[in-house]
C-alpha cells in the first residue's frame, strides 16, 4: 500500500511543481504550489512525520502561499497586460541546473544508506524537539536571528519614520 | 479506527472473513458520514438558535411562521437554498468560482475528524491533534481569497482580502493560547489533553483552574477564536454595511450554503477545541466517565462534552449581538500589539509554573495539603 501512495502522492508533488513554473498566471500558479505542498505533506505523513506534515501544512500552505495570493490580489494584474516571457538563455541555464540536481540527488541517493524503516516515534514532536535543541541547536539558533533580521528588514521598509 | 475495527472482528467473528482494508475503509466513510450529519445538522439547527438568540437580544421575536416556534424554519431555508438559482457572475473565473466553497467547506470540516466527542467517540486520534486541526482550517484562508478574487468584485475582493489578513493574524495567538493545555498534557493529542483534565477534583481538574495564567490562557483563546471566525465583534470580512456580505457576496444557492455551513462548523470547532482543552472535554464532573460500561461511558460524556460545548457556542452568539464591530486597523493592532505578546508572556508563564511547581496545579496543591 505504501509504495503505490508515495509513487501518488510524490507523481502529484512533480507534476504540481512542473506545473507552478510552466502556468502563464500567478494566481494559477500560486494555487498549484499549494497542491505541490500538500502532496509533499502527505509524504511526510507516509513516513510516519506527522508533525512536520502539520507544520508544512500551517506555515507553508496556510501562511506563505496566502501571502503570495495576498500579493497578487493586491497588484492584480488583468489578463491581457501580463507580462510575456521570452524563451532566454536563463531558461536553457534554469533547465541544465534542474538536470544536475537531478543527477546530484540520484548519486547522493546511492552513496548514503537511508534509515531503514518507519520507526514509530521518528516523527514525533518528541524525537523533531530532542533533535532540535541538541544536534542541531547553532542552526536553529542561527535561523532564530535570521527570522529577527528579516522582521526588523521588513518594519524599516514598511515604515516611513522609524 | 484499526482498534476498533480489530474489537468489531473479535465481537463478530462472521467479519473475520472480509479483508481487512474493506473493514477499515467502510468504518471510515461510516464515520465520516456520521460526522458529516451532525455538521449539517448543527449548521441548520444553529442558524435558527442564532436568529432566535438574535431577537431575544434585540428585542423582537425572531422566526416564529415555519412550525411551532419557527423551529422548523431552518428546514426551509435548506430546501430554498438547494433550489435557488446557481449563478456565476459573467466575468467571474469560473473554475476557481466554483472550486472556492469546496476549500472553505473542506477545511472547516475536516477539523471535526479528530474532535473528542467522548471517551471512545473520536474519528481518529491523531497524535498531532491541535496541530492537524490549524493545518487544515489553513485551507479556509486559501478558499476565501479564492471566493474574493475569483468573483471579480471589488466588495468581494475587499472582503476576501480582510478576511485573510484577519485570519492569518489571529491564528498566531489561536495556536499560541493552545499551548498550556498541551504543555500540561505532554501530547498534541486532543484525546490525551482531555484524559489530563480527570480526576478526582471535579469542575477543579479542568485546565481552566490548573493555575492562573491557564485561566487567562482560555479567555485569550476565546477572544482570538472569535476573531478567527469572523464573527462579530470581529466579523470585518463581512461588514454587510459597508462590503455588503464580503467575500461571498456574489454566490448563490448551495455554494454560498457550504460558507455558511462551513461558517457554523467553524463555531462549533472553536467551541469544541476549547472544551476539550480548557473545560475538561468529555469529563463529567465526580464521575468517573472511562470506569462506566461502555455504552453508558460514551453515551454520557458526548452528552456532557455536547453541552459545554453548545454552552460556548451559545456564549459566541451572544457576544456576536451584543458587542459593534471594529475598525479594520484596530483589529489588526489588538492582534499584533495585544494578543500575540500576552499569549507569549502566558506561554512563558506557564512554563515556568510547570517547572517551579513540577506540573502540579492550584487545585492539586490545596488538595494535597487536605491529604
């Protein structure tokens, strides 16, 4: 059963990306990362990490991509003025760094031994909280000042007169 | 639901010969169907609560023509929303028209699969409850904004617009006035918080009196919730004086029936999330309702987690009739100036009280001075 809902699930996660950078319209693509996010939680789900499903879901889908949404509502462009891309170099380098991606993925797939099977627990909030605040504490750390950064970067565009 | 399906094969042993994913999938839509009835039941019945509490408070009588009382009035309008014209306005996008409800109804709705109705009555007992219900009433924003600008409206858009920034805003202080429970808990588990709420201590086990800053925690909750609902004092999405109904403003028929459903289940969600975290859930008071027989046990404590839970939703209408609404602007301070730093402090708060007090609370500590 496993098997056949990753192959699903992770068919639905490309196509949906495919289809985020190909759509001609913002709105449609914005709508299609929220299918490709969803797709991506029910992965985590299927290897038992229902609490980064859950997270993937609030932060992502629910507080991001709304921004997105947000943001193309408010510039609202009507049809017949959006812009038209030009098939340019960056396309052709775009697609080459897709390719090797691909390909560094594939090598990196062969050479690490992934853990095997779902342990009941790896998901956890417990088991994400303990590798958090231990093996990885300087990059959450790290990230918490980056976040700060970001917040203070967005007060002193927003405001006028600090 | 794999246990319950493994005890039904035990009582019955006829089932032991039908495969097990056909058990398993059949005791999921039966449940998923059972919920579905009471959702719609509870939308119809509390949209002619929601009228009659209305006139009450305005004083005027409200429906009284369909059936006695005018109880029957919300079976009308259900039949007159079905029949009435489906129509999409020329220059709406159509697919995303139609698809918007769908979101909105889906997302509220799918929160009530992991509600704690009772001791045994839960969909399904996820061990990410709290977390899994603000994930999926996430896709209410997406479906609003989707109602708002596919309708191309500019009272719709305006209101869609409104209603995403005010949910998006107030999720933060929803989830973070949550966290005591689950803090006290130990789980996510919507079924776990309820069991931590037992005991011998009656109304006192509940969350609500373990110590101050969870009593504080669940008006912060309440306030925030009712602002996540849209509804008044906080109802600016809809503001019918001004956006005349908001985001919905062009639908008709049953599409505009799933927002308001989904509008009604999310009430009772909200209610329902701060009953099992704040009030005890299904705990009846001095009874011990996992110790009873079965039937009995689950009869009695949905009845008792039904009741406090319609008593908040009560609660919601009234400050929904009695309070005016506010300016945009203010809403958005109170969210960001207001609730979210008091949430934190809270947080904070009750951390520190279950580390200094090693997870016991005010209740527990006067008891065991009493032996």
């Amino acid at each position: 059963m496993e098997p056949i809902l990753f192959i699903l699930f992770g068919a639905i996660a490309v196509a949906g990306s495919i289809m985020v950078v190909t759509r001609k319209h913002p709105m449609a693509s914005a709508l299609y990362l929220i299918l490709t996010l969803f797709a991506v939680a029910a992965l985590f789900v299927l290897r038992q990490a229902h609490f980064l499903a859950a997270i993937q879901v609030i932060v992502y889908a629910g507080a991001v991509v709304v921004l997105f949404i947000f943001v193309i509502m408010l510039i609202n462009v009507p049809e017949n003025k959006l812009p038209v891309e030009r098939l340019t170099a960056l396309r052709f380098l775009g697609v080459a760094a897709a390719g090797l991606l691909i390909l560094e993925g594939a090598v990196l797939a062969r050479k690490t031994t992934m853990p095997g099977g779902t342990a009941a627990d790896s998901g956890s909030v417990q088991a994400v909280g303990r590798a958090l605040f231990t093996d990885y504490l300087l990059a959450f750390e790290i990230t918490s000042v980056l976040l700060l950064a970001a917040v203070i970067g967005a007060i002193a565009l927003a405001k006028k007169k600090i | 639901m794999e246990s319950f399906v493994h005890s039904l094969v035990k009582a019955v042993p006829v089932l032991s010969g039908v495969p097990m994913w056909t058990l398993t999938l059949t005791a999921m839509i039966l449940s998923a169907a059972v919920l579905l009835v009471f959702a719609l039941t509870f939308g119809g019945v509390g949209s002619y609560v929601l009228r009659k509490v209305a006139g009450d408070i305005q004083a005027r009588i409200g429906p009284n023509r369909v059936g006695p009382n005018g109880i029957l009035q919300f079976l009308a309008d259900g039949v007159k929303l079905v029949l009435k014209e489906d129509i999409i306005p020329a220059k709406a996008d159509r697919f995303l028209f139609a698809l918007a409800p769908y979101f909105v109804f889906v997302g509220s709705f799918a929160a009530f699969v992991v509600l704690p109705f009772g001791v045994g009555l839960i969909a399904s007992d996820l061990n990410i409850g709290v977390y899994y219900v603000m994930a999926v009433t996430s896709l209410v924003v997406v479906g609003v904004l989707l109602a708002g600008w596919a309708s191309n409206n500019k009272w719709a858009l305006l209101g869609g617009m409104r209603a995403a920034a005010q949910i998006v805003s107030y999720e933060i202080p929803v989830g973070m006035a949550l966290m005591p429970a689950v803090l006290i808990a130990g789980s996510l588990s919507l079924q776990d918080i309820v069991r931590s709420q037992g005991g011998l201590l009656g109304v006192f086990g509940w969350n609500l009196f373990h110590n101050p800053f969870t009593f504080f925690s669940f008006f912060l909750y309440f306030t925030a919730a009712q602002a996540e609902t849209n509804q008044t004092p906080f109802d600016l999405p809809e503001a019918e004086s001004e956006l005349v109904s908001g985001y919905n403003v062009e639908y008709s028929g049953i599409r505009f029936g799933f927002f308001f459903l989904a509008e009604f289940g999310d009430m009772f969600v909200v209610a329902a999330l701060a009953t099992a975290c704040f009030l005890g859930g299904w705990h009846i008071p001095f009874l011990h309702a996992e110790a009873l027989p079965a039937f009995w046990g689950n009869l009695l404590s949905l009845g008792a987690f039904l009741a406090k839970a319609f008593a908040l939703v009560l609660v919601m209408m009234w400050i929904r009739w009695t309070l005016p609404r506010l300016r945009v602007d203010q809403l958005m301070r109170m969210a960001w100036k207001y609730l979210v730093p008091l949430t934190f402090v809270n947080l904070l708060g009750v951390s520190l009280w279950l580390l200094i007090f090693k997870g016991k609370g005010i209740p527990q500590m006067i008891a065991s001075l009493f032996g």
